[in-house]
C-alpha cells in the first residue's frame, strides 16, 4: 500500500512542479532570442560607426548613434520589476492548493482505492490461505476466505501464466464458489498446458454441464462420449455422462451410462440403490415405465358407522424403514370397497420413486377435516411389509382409530 501512495505523491509532485512552472516562466525563450539579437545588432551597428567615422566616412556620429539608442529601446522593452513579478507569483499558491484538493478527491470518489486497499491485504494474506487449503489438518477456509484465496490466485497467474497446478485449483475454487465463468476459463487453460489430462477434462465437463448455456450442456456431451470411447469403466465418466444426458433429456443414453456403472461396480457398493433409482426415474420420464401398485380399501363395519361427512381419504405407500412416503395419493370419501392404481407419478419426491422400492407399506387413513397431519380418532388401516416386484395386488382394511 506504500507503494501506492508513494506513486500518488510522485504524480501530484510532478503536476504541481508543472502547474507552477507555467506560472513562473518569467519570459518566452523565442522573446529572449529576440531581445539579444537587437542588442547585439546594436553594438555591432556602434563598431561599423566608429569606423565609418575614423574613416571619414561619416561626419554626424553622434545624431546616428542617438537614433540607434531609440531603435534599440523600442526593440527592447524595459524588463518589469522583480517585487511585482514575486508578489504575481503567489497567486499560485491557492491554485496548487485546489490541484491537489481536487485530485485527491477525484482519485478517492471514483479510483477504486477501496478495492485496491482489499487487494493488497488478499495479497498479504495468500500465503497463508494457500498454506492452509494445501494442509488437511488445519482449520478449513470459510467461503469469504476460499473467495480471497480465488482473487490472489488470480493475481498471482498474472505473473506464472503456465502454471497448470494454480489453473486446477482455481477451477475448483470456482466451483466450489459456484463461479461458473472462472470455473471454466481455468479449465480452459489448464487443458491448453496439460490436454490430455483425464481429471481436467472431466472436471472441465462437469463445468459446462452444470451450466445454464444448452451449448455448455452439449459440448460437455460430446466430451464425455469421446472419454467414454477411450475408457468406457470409468465410473466417474459415466456418472457424468449419464447426468448430461438426463438434463438434455436423452433418458435411453443415461440410463445406458448408469447401467454401465452398475456393470463396473463391486455388488456391494452403496452407490447402487441410488443408481438404480436414477435409472427407474429416467425410464418414467421416458414413458418407459408400467409399475404400478393395484389397491383395495374395505372398512370394518365399525369404521363404516363413523365416517365422517366430507372427508378426505389420505393413502401413503412407504418402503416399511423410512416414515417418510415414497407415493401419496389423496382423494374424496366415496363407496366401499375401494379399488385404485399407485404409480410414479404419485411419488412425493423424484429421487424417490415407487418403482426402485424393493418392499412397500401402506397405510390408509381418513380425515375428519381434511388435514394431512393424523388427528385423534381418525380411523386408518396398515398393510404389512410386503416384497415388491412392481406388479402385485395389495389390500387394506381400515379397522384402526387414531390414540
């Protein structure tokens, strides 16, 4: 920062030292000239008269140098008296004054010098940040501290353009930061110094298929079908794959791609259920998909005797562990027994989806009010826990009333 003011004071310095040179130039050079050829044309005139008169030549010396004196005063004005030209000369002062005042101010309303202030303490500070992303053991930077560590990466670029291990970790950073741009454009480069580097060009994809631009999501596309021709069981390439091409809607290629991963994975790998639940979801939005869950509701006859007029059925499908539904229908009091169809377009979230359960519960409760919370003395029926092939038959008897 002393760096900056130092130059600051340089550059008023040198304007003020103009500004008041332009003041004090007492006399234009060209004036000066002027002046000294008159005079010496003057004493060059007095010697040609002294020997014109030693000659004989001339006889009136006297009257010729006297009009010689008067050409010679005229030529050459009468220099003004140096108090008054001292006293013109702080007329200066309030105008250096005003100089410095309004470049200050200028400098401070628009230069950026709080900007340049929070620069250079990044610039101090990076060592630090970067010593501390760099060991696993210390505390983890915050994301104000992650954007500090981006900008003096960025800084320091300016001078190591080919440095490919600061491009890769300022592409990180930009998406961990979720800067898409500086993301890319580090990728980018990267790619430029190292073209062949697998992990860049799928963090590079990755980029461009998270991105908001079709073209981004299409260009990470072709990217990753060129990766999976050179290597089709890299996992981490397929899941990418498989990802774009769901977001494009190209559900038969994803599903393709996850279908592969679940080749390359070791059957005990926890990552599968989620897979298989990615694949159930890209067949139902395919239209691929025929799961559905066949329903009969009946009522005991004690059930029957309370149903409430204006009710509201509410029916919940569950894997039997989480309380959390897997499908939730919600429908009218009408006539008993009941029958009905349950299939994904019911399921409460999409990555949670009826046809990737393994097991099912249903549970079947009817509403005094229409509220979706259980309230005492609703009547509800539970079904067991049953194995779910996609295809069955269940059925429910509402015979219980809510504690």
């Amino acid at each position: 920062m002393s760096a900056l003011w130092i130059s600051i004071t340089l550059l008023l310095a040198a304007a003020c030292a103009l500004f008041l040179g332009a003041g004090w130039r007492q006399k234009p050079a060209s004036d000066r000239d002027r002046d000294r050829l008159n005079t010496d044309f003057y004493h060059q005139r007095l010697r040609e008269l002294e020997e014109d008169e030693s000659q004989g030549v001339i006889g009136e010396r006297a009257a010729m140098v006297s009009e010689l004196q008067q050409t010679l005063l005229s030529d050459v004005p009468q220099q003004a008296a140096t108090p008054s030209r001292a006293s013109s000369r702080l007329v200066l002062l309030p105008g250096v004054v005003i100089l410095v005042v309004a470049s200050l101010g200028m400098y401070l309303k628009s230069g950026g010098l709080t900007q340049v202030a929070s620069w250079m303490q990044v610039q101090q500070a990076y060592p630090e940040l970067r010593a501390r992303v760099m060991d696993p053991q210390a505390k983890p930077l915050s994301m104000e501290e992650l954007a500090r560590l981006q900008l003096g990466l960025r800084s320091a670029l300016q001078s190591e353009p080919d440095n490919l291990n600061d491009w890769t970790m300022l592409g990180r950073l930009g998406m961990v930061l979720n800067n898409a741009t500086t993301a890319s454009q580090a990728f980018e480069h990267a790619l430029q110094l190292a073209p062949n580097n697998l992990s860049l060009k799928q963090d590079y994809a990755e980029v461009l298929t998270r991105s908001s631009d079709p073209q981004d999501n299409r260009q990470a596309g072709l990217m990753l079908q060129d990766m999976v021709k050179e290597d089709g069981s890299n996992l981490r390439t397929l899941g990418l794959l498989a990802f774009n091409a769901y977001q494009q809607q190209h559900y038969d290629r994803a599903i393709g791609a996850w279908q592969s991963m679940l080749q390359a994975m070791p059957a005990a790998d926890k990552r599968r259920a989620m897979i298989e639940r990615s694949i159930e979801q890209a067949k139902t939005e395919a239209g691929q998909q025929n799961t559905q869950l066949a329903l009969t509701v009946t009522l005991t006859p004690a059930a029957e005797k309370m149903l409430p007029p204006g009710g509201v059925m509410y029916i919940s499908v569950s894997d039997g562990v989480s309380p959390v539904p897997v499908a939730v229908k919600r429908l009218p009091l009408s006539h008993f027994p009941l029958s009905l169809t349950l299939d994904d377009s019911n399921a409460m979230m999409p990555a949670r989806l009826l046809s990737a359960q393994h097991q099912v519960q249903v549970r079947v409760r009817i509403s005094r009010d229409g509220s979706a919370s259980p309230q005492a003395g609703d009547w509800f029926g539970l079904s067991a826990i049953t194995p779910w092939d996609g295809h069955q038959h269940m059925a429910v008897e509402i015979n219980q009333q809510q504690p």
